[in-house]
C-alpha cells in the first residue's frame, strides 16, 4: 500500500496500515527493513506496557471525551487543526492514553518522513540537471537523518527517565532542522511544488510532535510520568557521569588524567599510521562506544574530511592551531550546496577536536564556503581556529561546546541551528566585499519549541588589523535567518568594531518581536546600548541564566569526561 500526506498532515487510510518500503539501492535496504521491524516491535511494546492505562480509559470515557482529549492536546501545538487530523485519523489514537499520543503523532511524522523521500527519490530519476539532481541526494540525506531523529525519540520514550526530556526535545528539534535545512535547499528548483508542500506538511507534523514533547508533563497522569530512578554510572564507585554515548563502557581517554594516547597517528612524511586523515577516520571502528584518537602531526592537510554518521567518538588531537591545518576549498559558486561546502563534516556523534585548525580558503568571492560544519550531539572543539568569510561554521543542529576557539569571517559565519555554547572564544571579523555588512552569527531556530540557540559566554568580538584600518569597519553581532532565531552575548568584550545597532534587520519578512537576540553584562566600547535596534533586548538575569551550560546543553551529562572545563552558569 502507498502512503500519503493529504492537507493538514492526515494520513489517508490507505497508509495507515503498514508504510510502503522506499525503492532505494541495496545499502539501503538493510536500513528500511530494520526501521520497519523497530517501528512494529516499538509501537507493540507501547501497547503492551500502556495496557493498563489503555483499559483504564476505554470503558470509562466515551469516544467523544476522548476527542475532546485529542482536540484539548492538540491545542499547544502550532498547528491543532492538522494535529487532531492527523491523531484523530490514526488507529487505536482515539482511545489512547497521553504518552501513546505522543508516541503516534512521532510516528505519523516517521511515515510523512518515508512519504516526502518517495517523492524526492522519484523526481531524482526524472531529473537532467546534475546540480539539481545534487540538491535532490542532499535532501534524502538530510530526511534519513531526519527519521533517525524519530527513530531516537521513540525508543526513548519507552525508558521514561525524568531527565529524558531534554534528549526527546533535542532530537524533535534536530529532526524538524534537517527537514527544513531539505527545503531551504530546494527553495530556488523550479517544479517541486508537489514536493515543498509535502514538506510543509511533514513540516507541521514534527513540529506539533514538538510542542507535545515541550509539554509532555501535562499530557501524562502520575501513572505514566517520567521516572526518577535512572542509575547513574557515578552510583557504582568513584567513576564520573557518562553521556548516553558511553555508558557501561571504559573511556581510557575520558577517565584519565594522563597525557593522551592515540591510536593512531596521520603524518604528512610518512611517519605516522595514515598520511591522510580521512584515511585514518575510515579506519576506525564503526559505531564505536570508546573514543578514538587520532593525533594529527604537523602540517597543511588539503583535504575535506567527513565524520560520517557511523563514526562515533572519534577524537581529533592537532600540534597547535599555527602547525595543525586542515585546508580545503569547496564553495556554492562550484555548484555544491552550502551543506557539502564544508572542509570537515561531523556527523558522528561524540567528536572531540582541539589544537588545530581548520579553514576553507575560497576566498571572500566564492560566497558560502564552509570551513567547519556540525550536524552531531555532544561535540566539543577546543584551542581550535575555524578559518573562512562567509559561512565559516555551519553549527547545524543538535548540541554543541566550543572553549577558547577563534572564529574569522566576513558574512553570517557562525550560523545553523544547533543549541551551542562558545566559552571565551574569540569572534574576529575580517575585510568584507564591497557591499557586504559583516555579520557574526546568524542562528536559525524555526519552530518555538525547538531547544536550539547561540550563547557566547565571556567571549570577545573584534576585528584583523586589516578591517579596522579601513576606517569602515562596522560590523553586527547577528541577524535572525528564522521566525524564532535565538543569540546572546553574556559577559562579553565587544570592541569598537561593533555597529551601534548591534543588530542588523533582516531583508526578509519576519515577526521581529518573536526572535530573541540580546545582550547580558557585557563590556568594551562596542556594548554601548543606547542606540540598540529595538527588536533586541537587554537580558534580566533569570533569562541569561537560562542560558547556563546545564540547562542548555545538558553539559553536566557529557562534558566533564572531555576534559574540557566549562563554567555552568554564564
């Protein structure tokens, strides 16, 4: 049977039944028919374990009570009307419990997710145009990482720890990021109508599954609230807390005081294990729960380099910013996507970079050049140099940590839409093309209930000495790319580089009253206020303590055992 996404996100009646395996090569075959099987054995153990809640609601509520329920639901969400559509057309939701809600509405998007990549794999093989057909290849990638998302968030709803919560709205909000990263890059493809409002509408499914998560407990009664009783690894003797990433496992890296043993080592004269560094990533073993590390020697790598999504807790350990450089130059201008522009991309969850780094030397005429882009949870970076114009650090999605690195460029060159944390980092805007306002950041948090944002704690924006001879050297903090966009600066110098304005109004049409850019304590003859762009704000301290590494990023989960120091509140 064919699955569909009719307006409002309903699922017709023809798919409800079962999801029509997607006509992909052989890799992916093994993929699809595991996703299928978890999906039956995940949505058959909600079933069995919320029997007693289920029997306790039929019988003793009738079905128009029970609508009722779905409707009042559905209210929080962005998007009630395709909300109740879509809950109210799926078997058995009508009777269920809040938590199997929850559990349906993810699965109703799993299967829009399946629907939309039908759609797209199928427009690929009608299409000539190889940069379209490029655009087309990057959007199953991104709804694959998209599904994985779901796929997370649903086996974690089965545990049900309190502390959860955090996770299910981490993986919700990067899952409705790469679904949106997909229609950004197909926005300027002539005839793909059908398929953009497909996407809206997989769009609106996320994000209402989302808002139920955001609000999740108000949804559950006593009977199905999250559970306290998580053990810790840091029960069982004197070990610290271990991320999700390592639990039960050793982490001869992350345990040890000791000076760092790789294991391997990449050296341009041949000295080390590999030559290249992809050679050496490659190597590594897949899906690994150990760190791996890699000791980058000396030297000017030009390559591009990819973490892929299977490459778990690799470690990359440089000689120092000045001796450790990883070099490439692939640019939009070249006919690649500003998401394959990138000189190193992480997609691997776990990695940990520092003392090197990493440029992409296009120059300022190539337009989005990605020196560095992120698209994994629980990745840390320090003593690290990101080095481009525009776009130089693609921060993606999921959470991020960033100490004492120094970012250069000209255009919007941090920018994503990550949840990520920079520590006496140092922002340092270079000569811009004529006609170009350079700008720092440009986050892109597109949905309320996303968890996602730029904090820079302590840092310190400035300008080369190249920019500030100009005499013109003005330069923004930031500008909002989505309705919801979400930056602060805490506690940070800003020179005289920075615009008076502090902020620069986007050319685009945004409720500029819903993002949240502001400023929190800081100091230098940039932070000056008075004359701030109206639609910014000046934080009070409860909102900059939002902000802490804690609360943001879970930090205290992950980051102590990469050894890199964090101060938990800004």
């Amino acid at each position: 049977m064919k699955t569909s996404v009719n307006n409002y996100g309903k699922i017709e009646k023809q798919g409800q039944d079962e999801i029509k395996p997607r006509r992909f090569g052989k890799k992916h075959y093994m993929f699809l028919g595991l996703l299928v099987f978890f999906l039956g054995v995940a949505i058959a153990c909600l079933a069995v374990g919320l029997g007693k809640v289920l029997s306790k609601h039929n019988g003793a509520s009738s079905v128009q009570s029970e609508a009722k329920a779905i409707e009042s639901i559905c209210s929080n969400t962005l998007y009630p009307e395709t909300c109740v559509h879509s809950l109210s057309s799926f078997p058995g939701a009508i009777n269920a419990s809040g938590l199997k809600l929850v559990a349906i509405s993810i699965r109703i998007g799993m299967e829009g997710i399946n629907s939309a990549m039908q759609s797209v794999e199928n427009f690929i093989q009608e299409q000539g145009d190889h940069t379209v057909s490029l655009a087309l290849n990057d959007c199953v990638e991104l709804l694959e990482y998209s599904l994985d998302g779901l796929d997370s968030s649903l086996t974690k709803l089965l545990q049900l720890n309190s502390d959860d919560i955090s996770d299910l709205q981490t993986w919700l909000s990067s899952s409705l990021t790469y679904q949106s990263t997909c229609l950004d890059g197909l926005d300027d493809v002539e005839g793909l109508d059908y398929i953009m409002e497909q996407g809206k509408n997989v769009s609106m499914l996320l994000s209402n599954s989302l808002a139920l998560i955001k609000n999740f407990p108000m949804l559950v009664g006593d009977s199905e609230s999250p559970s306290h009783s998580r053990r810790l690894l840091s029960d069982e003797g004197n070990s610290p807390r271990l991320p999700r990433w390592v639990w039960e496992t050793e982490q001869r890296f992350l345990l040890e005081e000791k000076s760092l043993v790789p294991d391997v080592v990449v050296a341009l004269d041949g000295s080390g294990n590999y030559s290249r560094i992809q050679d050496a990533v490659d190597a590594a073993p897949q899906s690994n729960n150990q760190s791996y590390v890699i000791h980058i020697k000396a030297g000017v790598y030009e390559e591009n380099v990819i973490i892929s999504k299977k490459m778990t807790n690799i470690v990359f350990i440089g000689d120092g910013t000045k001796s450790t450089i990883i070099s490439g130059s692939k640019n939009v201008q070249i006919g690649l996507s500003v998401y394959r522009s990138a000189t190193v991309a992480v997609d691997g969850n776990g990695f940990i970079a520092r003392d090197l780094s990493i440029e992409n030397r296009s120059g300022p005429k190539k337009m989005q050049a990605v020196a560095l882009r992120v698209s994994a949870d629980q990745t840390a970076f320090y003593n690290c140099t990101f080095k481009g114009y525009e776009g130089t650090l693609y921060s993606h999605t999921f959470r991020q940590f960033y100490k004492e690195c120094t970012i250069f460029g000209t255009v919007e060159f941090i920018f994503g839409n990550s949840a990520a944390i920079f520590q006496n980092c140092s922002l340092v805007a270079l000569k811009p093309l004529p006609g170009q306002n350079n700008t720092c950041t440009a986050q892109a948090k597109s949905d309320p209930n996303q968890n996602t944002g730029f904090s820079f704690q302590k840092c310190k924006v400035d300008g080369t000495p190249e920019l500030l001879s100009t005499g013109n050297f003005s330069t923004y903090l930031g500008t909002p790319l989505k309705q919801y966009s979400s930056t602060v600066f805490i506690h940070s110098h800003l020179s005289k580089v920075v615009h008076p304005a502090g902020w620069l109004t986007p050319n685009k049409d945004l409720l500029l009253d819903e993002v949240f850019m502001g400023e929190f304590q800081s100091e230098g003859p940039g932070s000056e206020v008075s004359e701030r762009v109206n639609w910014s704000k000046q934080l009070s301290d409860k909102q900059a303590s939002s902000f802490n590494a804690d609360d943001f990023i879970s930090a205290s989960k992950w980051l102590p055992l990469t050894h890199i120091k964090f101060d938990e509140m800004p």
